[in-house]
C-alpha cells in the first residue's frame, strides 16, 4: 500500500514538473498610433494545439471582449484562424514559427479602440480528441494614441538698408548747368520788367522865345565822326 503511494505521488510530481508554460512574449507596455501596424507574439515550452488572442479596453467598455482564434491541424500542417471577431478580421494575419512553439498575431490600421489588454492564450497540444492539454496565458498592454505636436509660431523682422552711390561730377559740367539755368531766369526777369514799362507820349510842341543863334562848326578834324552842319544852341 505504501509503494502505490510513493508512486502516484512520483507520477504527480513528473507531471508538476513538466507543465506546458508560456516562456516568452512579445515586449509589455508597448505604444503605438492609429495607422501603425502591431505584431504580437507568445512562446511555449512545447507544441500547442490552440492559441485564443482576446482584447478588452476598458476605456471602450462598449467594444467588449473581441477575439482571435487559432489552432495548429495536424491533418492540414499548419496552423489556421478558426474564428475571428468581425471588427478584426479584416486587419488580422497569422504570424510567428509554430516549429518553434510561437503563436503570432498581427493587427494593421491600428485604431485607438485597439488599445487596452491583449491576453494570449495558448492550450497544450495533445494526441486525440478526448485528451485537452495544459493551459497558460499572458497579458500585454498596448496603447494606441493621439501624439501631441506643439506648434512654435516664429516672426521673422526684415529690414531695409538704404545704399548711397557718391561719383565725382566733372565742374565744366555743373558750371554750365548752373550757367544757363541762371541766364535763363535772368532773361526771363529782365522781359518781365521790360513789359511792365509804360513809356509816356505827347504831342506838344516845345517852343522857346529867346534868340537862337547858329554857331559855326570851326575845326573839321575836331569834329570828325560828326555831319556837317549848325549846332544850335540856346543863348
């Protein structure tokens, strides 16, 4: 009685001990932006038969629990998505080696209701449809956001120089200019006035009573340049 005690306690122990684990998983506390494309990924110890990927948010309790389900046929050779929830189909593919125990699944277009706790959980795979194998999962939280960009408004201020060119004038020219600019308004003065002079006529007739005597012209030489004639003069 002993003994068969001792060695159902021995196969309990080998069995304890042998357990299917998740022994690796992709990165937790990842973040991403709506658009991106997210790649998760679990790892077991030994084959798997079934690998359900579910999502939850709670900031979008109205989106529920969706889920992803996987399963490795034996008759097919390889693994195939079993069912999907239908938000997801269309933006899910199957990713990772089962060879090497991995279960992969891959999101494109993320949308921020993406975001939240995605568990994998991956069943152990067992010969026969009356055996189910050993269980084990693992969360991963993601988060899919909005970044802020902060806008820095800069003012630019343009001045203006004003450039001077100096060149030498010879001074012929300037003389000349200033020559005739001056002659110019001097001619144009001297006609204004001329035209204000009001020269005065009469028709009187001047007469004197004293005696007119006519003196003769006495010397030729000393009256050359002059006409021939008498000086009259007023005694």
């Amino acid at each position: 009685m002993l003994l068969q005690i001792s060695q159902l306690l021995l196969v309990c122990h080998l069995s304890l001990s042998t357990s299917f684990h998740i022994t690796s998983h992709t990165q937790n506390k990842q973040s991403f932006v709506p658009g991106q494309t997210l790649s998760l990924t679990c790892k077991s110890d030994s084959a798997w038969e079934f690998c359900l990927w579910k999502h939850t948010n709670s900031d979008y309790k109205e989106v529920g629990v969706r889920d992803c389900l996987m399963e490795w046929k034996r008759a097919k050779g390889g693994v195939s998505v079993e069912k999907c929830h239908a938000e997801l189909t269309d933006r899910v593919s199957i990713s990772g080696d089962y060879d090497n125990q991995e279960c992969g699944l891959t999101i494109t277009g993320l949308e921020v209701e993406d975001g939240g706790s995605w568990e994998c959980e991956m069943e152990e795979y067992k010969f026969g449809d009356w055996a189910s194998g050993s269980k084990h999962s693992q969360n991963i939280s993601v988060s899919v956001e909005y970044k802020t960009t902060t806008t820095l408004q800069t003012t630019t201020k343009t001045e203006t120089t004003e450039k001077f060119i100096e060149y030498e004038v010879p001074k012929d020219d300037v003389a000349g200019d200033m020559i005739d600019e001056e002659t110019d308004e001097a001619e144009v003065y001297i006609e204004d006035r001329i035209d204000d002079i009001t020269v005065p006529t009469t028709d009187q007739t001047v007469f004197y009573d004293d005696d007119i005597e006519a003196l003769p012209i006495e010397d030729k030489e000393a009256a050359e340049g002059s006409s021939t004639g008498l000086i009259v003069g007023v005694l």
